[in-house]
C-alpha cells in the first residue's frame, strides 16, 4: 500500500490510499482534498495512519527517533507552552502606531490584554501569569494605575493624533464629535461619578460622560471625560479649544449629532471660526419652515434647502430606506402603547413628549387614550433627515459627510462591546480616567487591525481575529546534547496562519 496524490480538475489534489491487487491498483480510501501545501501535508500524515491500520502489523519496537521524540516530550510541563496570539498580533499593532516608545511594560500588558482578554484588573493579572507566564503583582498595577493617567495620556494622545495623520494622508479636514455615558453600579456619588441624563437608561446610577473626537473612518483624534451631570451642549467648544491647542490642529469642519443643536452651540462655533454640519430636529422647527418642509413632498433621494440667515442653511433629504424604518418603529411603539392601555398601566403621568408617550392624551380626569390622528399626521415625516450647516458644501456633500457620524457610533460600541470599557470596577478618579487611557489605547490597534484585514481583503472579522489568537502557542525547549533553550512557534490552523501572514506582511 502507498499515498497517492491525484491532481483533480478543479487544481486541488486528492490524497488515496492505493494497493496494488493482481497488477492492478485499486483506491482503499481517498482521505480528502486539499489547495494548500499544508493542508496536503496533514492529509497525506492522516492516509500514512491510514495505511498502518489496514496492514495490521504493529510495530513491536521503537525506532531511535521514536525514542528521541518521547524523550523531548517527556521533558516538557505546563511553563514550556505560552500564549503568545495577543503579543504577535496586538503587541506588533501597538509598535507600529508607535506606543513602543513608551516605556512602560506594564501599559503593554494592560492594553494588550484589554484587546485579548478584557477583564478586571485582577483577572488580568492572573490571566498573564497563567497563560503568558508574566508576573505582575496586583499592588504594583494599583500603583501604576494611581500616575497612569497624568504622566501617559498626553504621550498617548500625541501617538493617535500622529497616527491619525498618517492614515488620513497629514490632512484632518472634517472631525466627528459625539459623547457617551458609562455608568457605575453604585449608588454613591463624587466628584467625578453623578447622576444625570444616561444614554443607557441607568438614571438611577452615578455616571461619567465621555467625550471623543475623531477623523474620516473613526480613526482616534482624542478624548475627554467630564462629570456625570454635565450637559452634553456645554462640553462642545472648550473640547474643541483644548484638541486644537493641544494638536496644533487647524479648525476642521465639526460633524456631530442633533443632541449638540442649541443656539447657544452654534453661536459659539460661529464665534470661534468653525464650520459646522449638525444634525436637525426639524419637527422642533416654526411653523412656517415645517410648513415648507412638507409642502415639497420629497420622495427618494430628493433634497431641499432653506436659508436660516447668517450663512446657515437648513437641508432636508428623503430617504426610502429611513422612511420604512421610521414607520416600522412608530408601529412598534404604537403596539406598546396599546397593550399599556388595554392593561390599565398608564396615567397622568405617563402625559408627556418622551418617545411615543407624545401620541397619548387624557380624557376627563382619569381616561388616558391614545390620539391615533396624531400617529397618522407623524407619517408625513418618515424618511425626512434634516442638517444644520455653515459650510458651503453642496447639499450632497454635507449629506454624505454627515452619513460618516456612525463611524464614532461604531468606535462607542466597540468600547462597550469588544473591549467592555464598563463595568469599571474602580472608584477613585484617577484610576478611571487611567482605565479609560488604557481603553482609549486599545481602541487605537483595535481600529488599525481592522484597516489592515480590510485592506488585505481578508474573510476574517475583527472579533473572529481577537478570537483565534488565544490558541496561537509557543513552545519552549532544550536541546539534549547542546542544551541550548530554543522556543517555536506551534503550528496553526488555516485561520490563524492566515491572521499570521497578514500582521507579518504588514507590521
């Protein structure tokens, strides 16, 4: 009996076992199809053992190398085998970009694990120790985490905007500004941790506010953080001061969401020489502009504008993609509203403008109904988006700007979701404002390994790639007559050799 590799149409090969049968040769087995080398190799390994059952002959003593092989693997323990996925991956990212020239190995280790295993800092400590063999004392991680923050954000911040730079070809023309809330579940406040209006529903929970700023594409410009209260309009321009002090940055057209549309905001930008495209509430405009507004009976795709004085427009655009969705969630909302009245759950309470609540109203003193004229009349404005700008962009031009904002959507739910910037188990300022460093830090490779997996057209999500890179191993071991330590990376499966090549090519 013997291997055989049959080359197929299709360019694979066919790996078979064959025996020759009265001058014949006769197919045993066909072990599988391979397109690659490595795969050839395995399969050819598999009908090798293949081969040794059907002849039935064990072997009865064991060759030198057999010998020599049980010997290595005799010598080795739990210590010769380390994790090393996070390091070749993430580790290579963070050099790159440039937080290498930090020196701080501990940072490292933080920020990687973050990306790889985002955990307590306890459960970090302990995943370094028992999977990557680095020992870190708790204490010392407190410690570093007490002067993290005054003494790396600045170096850390510089790092991102210089590599935001890079990628963006050294021009910033446009920054995305948005905030976030992350609470803490406690009931004591500070400082810093209060109470206040929660993107997350969790009004009853001390909060901080987050705000960030960043390029076309989602690429880190820089962060803040501010107290629980604060309100989200007040925050806008002494951020935008501090980044172009602190950046040298020449003032880019600021794109942020309609909770920064205020008087006040826009009367401040102006004064500080920005321009602007901000998201507009438009059933919040006069009456005469809504009046306008629907009197142009867009349909898909079409646009309008009307002139607000002082350089500013208001651009109105019909989306039919929106406008189903708008419908779908008035319907929803409507449904919920339905099952609350036939239950006997709502009263006067319940009279107000949040969400659907502005389709109910009260009958006599105690009768509460739902205004179904009213939900028909709010079909008009499906599919409607309004923009607020100073710019002199073409109507399209802002349009498509604008459309960029989900990228520092999407950068705040990767924090929360891939990285689990929360919960945060820390109380004292400076400790989550180091936590948020080390997340801000995270964020900065976490984007750039999706660049590159972008750009080598690569079948792997961001997740499927942190993912794989916790059983990329490692082994070390000793030579037995020269007893030189040597260490080797383990063989890797298709996924892992693929994420493998593309870092080397790359980083």
């Amino acid at each position: 009996m013997f291997v055989r590799k049959l080359k197929n149409r299709s360019g694979s090969l066919s790996v078979q076992v064959i025996q020759k049968v009265r001058g014949t040769y006769k197919v045993l087995k066909t072990v599988g199809c391979a397109t690659t080398q490595r795969k050839t190799e395995e399969l050819v390994n598999l009908a090798k053992q293949e081969i040794e059952k059907l002849s039935q002959q064990p072997i009865l003593f064991e060759s030198e190398a057999d010998s020599t092989v049980e010997k290595v693997f005799a010598s080795l323990h739990n210590a010769s085998i380390r994790t090393v996925g996070p390091e070749i991956t993430f580790g290579r990212i963070y050099d790159y970009i440039g937080f290498g020239v930090i020196n701080e190995s501990m940072f490292r280790h933080l920020v990687i694990s973050r990306i790889a295993f985002p955990l307590s800092k306890l459960k970090t400590v302990d995943y370094l120790y028992r999977y990557e063999g680095k020992s870190l004392d708790i204490d010392a991680v407190y410690r570093f985490l007490d002067k993290l923050n005054s003494k790396l954000k600045p170096e850390v911040e510089q790092i991102a905007f210089a590599h935001t730079q890079k990628i963006l070809n050294g021009t910033i023309s446009v920054a995305f500004y948005d905030m976030t809330t992350l609470y803490f579940e406690t009931s004591n406040e500070d400082d810093l941790r209060k109470t206040g209006f929660s993107k997350d529903g969790k009004h009853q929970c001390p909060q901080i506010y987050i705000g960030l700023l960043v390029g076309l594409g989602g690429y880190a410009i820089g962060y803040d953080i501010f107290e629980g209260n604060a309100y989200e309009g007040h925050t806008l321009i002494p951020f935008l001061e501090k980044m172009s002090k602190k950046f040298n940055l020449e003032k880019p057209v600021v794109i942020a969401d309609s909770g920064l549309l205020s008087k006040s905001n826009i009367t401040a930008l102006e004064e500080n020489g920005y321009e602007y495209i901000l998201g507009a509430r438009i059933k919040n405009e006069n009456e005469t502009i809504k009046s306008r507004i629907l009197a142009s009976k867009l349909t898909d795709g079409m646009t309008c504008s009307f002139s607000r004085g002082s350089n500013r427009r208001l651009i109105i655009n019909h989306s039919k993609i929106r406008a189903r969705k708008d419908a779908y969630n008035r319907s929803r909302g409507l449904k919920r509203l339905e099952d609350k009245v036939k239950r006997g759950r709502l009263t006067k309470a319940n009279i107000n403008n949040r969400g659907y609540n502005k389709y109910l109203k009260l009958e006599g003193d105690v009768t509460v109904y739902i205004d179904y004229e009213k939900y028909k009349h709010d079909a008009s404005w499906d599919g409607l988006k309004g923009y607020v700008t100073n710019t002199k962009l073409t109507n399209a031009q802002v349009i498509e700007n604008y459309g960029n904002l989900w990228h520092i959507e999407r950068a705040f739910r990767m924090s929360k979701t891939d990285l689990r910037i929360r919960p945060i188990f820390h109380r004292l300022r400076h400790r989550i404002e180091a936590h948020i460093c080390i997340a801000f830090t995270a964020y900065c490779i976490y984007k750039e390994l999706e660049r590159v997996l972008k750009l080598e057209k690569s079948t792997l999500s961001l997740q499927k790639a942190a993912e794989i890179t916790h059983n990329m191993y490692q082994i070390t071991y000793t030579l037995p007559d020269s007893r030189h330590i040597k260490s080797r990376l383990l063989q890797m499966d298709e996924q892992q050799s693929e994420l493998y090549e593309i870092i080397s090519k790359n980083f």
